[in-house]
C-alpha cells in the first residue's frame, strides 16, 4: 500500500513545505486527493499507527468530508473518532471548547491520542486550543478547508478562542504534527468566503513575492485557479510567504506584525459594520489604507497603490471606505489589542514584495488616507 500512495502522489502534484519551529520542524502537505489518504500522511508525520484520531469538525464541513476522513484514517490503522462543534465565529467561545472536552472524555481521548481539525480558521482554532489544553496537551494535525486556513491560519501555530470583550483573547501557541491540505475540498466552500480568503493571498504576495503578486494580477477573478492543477503550486507559494515570517518570529515579537498588513484598518472596518463586512474585505479596503499611508509619508510611489487596487478590484474585494467619519475609523484602531504601549503599530507597504512596521504614523496622514479612500 505504502508504494502505491508512492505512486498515486506522484500523479497529483504534490507539494510538501517543512516548518521550522521552537519545538522542532513539521511538514505542510499540499495534495489534491489528500483527504482520501489522510491516513498514509499522518503515518508519514510519525504519528503512531493504531492511536486515536479524533476529527474536529462542523455540520457544515462534517456532512462533506468526515465520512470519507474518517475511513482514510482507518485504512491506515487508526482508531477514528468525530467530535462536532456549532459553525460561526459566535461559537469560537470557551463554552464551545467545554463542549468540546466533553465529547473527548466521551470518545475517551487520552494523551496517547490526537485532535485532527477538519474545517476552516474558527475549527483549527478551537480544536487547537483543545488540544493544547486537554489533559496537558495531546498531538495537534490540522486538515484546512476554507482558503483562509490553507494559507494563513493554519500556520504559525496559534491557537485560541474569543471572549465576549474582543477576538482571539485567550489561546496557546500549539504547533500540529502536521498540516494536510487538499485543494480539492474548496470546490464546495462558497465563492464570497473564497474571496475573501483571496485578501490574504493578495497580502502574502504583496508582502513578499512580487513573482506571485503578478500572477495574481494576470489571473484576477478566476476563482477556478484552486482547483486546476495547478492549485497545490499556487497554495504553496501563497503559504511559504507566512513560513518564512513565522519562522523568523515564532513568537509574535516583532517581524510578525507584518503579517498585520491591512489588519489595523480593516479589524476597525469589520467592526464598525458589525461584522457585515468580511474579514477579507476588510482587510482590502485595509491594505489599501496602509499603501495611501505610505504614498503620504513618501515611503512609496503612488503606482503601489494603484496597483495593488487594480489587483484586490479585480478578484472582487472592495477598493473604497465605507462612508463612516474618518475620526470613528480611527477611534476604533485605538481600541484594537494589537496596539502596543498606545502607539498603532502599522505594516506599510513599501512595494510589491516589500513591506515594513512603522509605530510612529501621525494621526493627521491617517484620517487623510481613509479620507482618500472615500471615508
Ligand atoms: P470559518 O472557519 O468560519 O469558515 C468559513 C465558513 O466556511 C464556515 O461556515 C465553515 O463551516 C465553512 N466551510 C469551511 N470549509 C468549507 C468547505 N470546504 N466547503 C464548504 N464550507 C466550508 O472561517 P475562516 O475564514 O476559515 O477562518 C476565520 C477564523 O480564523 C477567525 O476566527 C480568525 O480569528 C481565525 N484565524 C486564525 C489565525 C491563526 O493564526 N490561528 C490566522 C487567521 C485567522
Ligand atoms: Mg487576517
């Protein structure tokens, strides 16, 4: 059998990236097919044959692939379990992961044992934190399905839940044995989360691959491209963006704010709308603030942000602000967590693959941004 998943991975085009940690290195597998030989990949990570795999899921994710999951694990000789928890960021809340403890010690989990998330950011998330806090700690792999997850969440090894007071309030870093994804599964996941998940990609390649960003742009609105052929490349250079910065930062201490890049202003968006407003496009109109910013303090030319509009238009995602007072916008920053000793800390774009953390950005080049953005 081993020889011929040998083969049947060298059909589909795989790619495999290895992340260095604190706690040692573990493998990204990106495959398409890979949930239906799940089992060979766990195996492949080390974890030992003949333990139990506890799937996390949702009954939107669950009804589509836990069926097949679940048999994949077993055709590779472990002992699989499900464990369901309610769909939506509203449900990413310590009472969720109390239910989700329950169902462990239902399935009789153990330390032995290992908690597989299947499903996007909320899912990794909270099954993450489980297993970071279950009996101490048990084995974590994540199975991605939403393209958010694949190319952000998944990686860099945080993990968490919400409070009523604000997002991602407690949590752990708890870095997974391994991570499986496989393009396929986003066939069925809706075009406006693929959307908005394509913000992130944009951000990656506008943060650090220039070569990606102008394939982006050659591409722009063919949401088919995830699941060509080429889908497992395309992922791959997507995610190596957020390796390489997690790895030089694996503790969120300083270069990792980079990743913020469109977070200060589009988590102040998302707010203000009440969450009417995607993460992802949030995150466009963001990106697109933090370019204004930087044309203004004459870190870059105006062409960036023309550029960068022309490419976050062109796959769907709002280029404008909504109509709310600039000052609220800002207002709204302040009361963001990720400030640092008062200051907002910005990442501002300084060309296509070249961004930078800025924490001293006058609050007069701020308003004037969101301004020209039509606040
Ligand atoms: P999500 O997990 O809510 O998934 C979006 C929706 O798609 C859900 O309804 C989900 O059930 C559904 N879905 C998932 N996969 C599907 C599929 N293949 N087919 C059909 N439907 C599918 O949202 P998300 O955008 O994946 O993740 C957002 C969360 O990720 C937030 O809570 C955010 O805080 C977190 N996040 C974490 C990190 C991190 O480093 N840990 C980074 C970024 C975001
Ligand atoms: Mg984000």
């Amino acid at each position: 059998p081993e020889q011929v998943a040998a083969q049947l991975a060298q059909i589909a085009r795989a790619e495999e990236l290895p992340v260095r940690t604190p706690e040692g290195s573990y493998p990204i597998h990106i495959q398409q097919g890979l949930l239906t030989r799940a089992g060979w990949a766990l195996r492949t990570a080390g974890i030992p044959q003949g333990s139990q795999v506890v799937v996390v899921s949702n009954p939107t994710v669950a009804p589509l692939y836990a069926d097949l999951l679940q048999a994949a694990l077993q055709a590779a000789g472990y002992q699989p379990g499900l464990a369901l928890i309610p769909d939506g960021e509203a449900h990413k809340t310590l009472g969720t992961l109390a239910y989700l403890y329950e169902q462990f010690l239902d399935l009789r989990l153990d330390r032995s044992g290992t908690v597989l998330a299947l499903g996007g950011g909320v899912t990794g998330d909270v099954a993450g934190f489980a297993a970071a806090s279950f009996m101490r700690g048990v084995r974590f792999a994540q199975m991605p399905t939403t393209l958010l997850s694949m190319v952000d969440a998944s990686v860099g090894g945080k993990t968490g839940v919400d409070l009523p007071r604000g997002k991602n309030l407690v949590g752990a870093f708890k870095q997974p044995a391994c991570v499986l994804i496989d393009p396929l599964c986003l066939q069925t996941l809706p075009a406006e989360e693929l959307r908005s998940g394509m913000a992130e990609v944009i951000k990656h390649a506008a943060l650090n691959d220039p070569g990606l960003f102008a394939e982006l742009e050659q591409h722009a609105g063919d949401l088919t491209l995830w699941w060509q052929d080429s889908a497992p490349q395309w992922l791959a250079r997507a995610v190596k963006v957020k390796i390489d910065v997690v790895e030089a930062d694996p503790f969120e201490q300083g270069q990792r704010a980079l990743l913020n890049l469109g977070h200060t202003t589009g988590h102040a968006l998302e707010q203000l709308s009440g969450f009417a407003l995607r993460h992802g496009e949030g995150v466009s109109i963001g990106m697109l603030a933090a370019a204004r910013i930087a044309a203004r303090l004459g870190l870059a030319d105006e062409a960036l942000a023309d550029r960068l509009r022309a490419c976050l238009q062109g796959w769907g995602l709002p280029v404008t602000c909504p109509p709310l007072p600039a000052a609220d916008i800002l207002a709204a920053m302040r009361h963001d967590k990720k400030k640092q000793s008062g200051a907002l800390r910005w990442a501002l774009p300084l060309a296509i693959g070249r961004a930078e953390i800025h924490s001293s950005v006058p609050d007069t080049t701020i308003l004037e941004a969101l301004v020209e953005l039509g606040a």
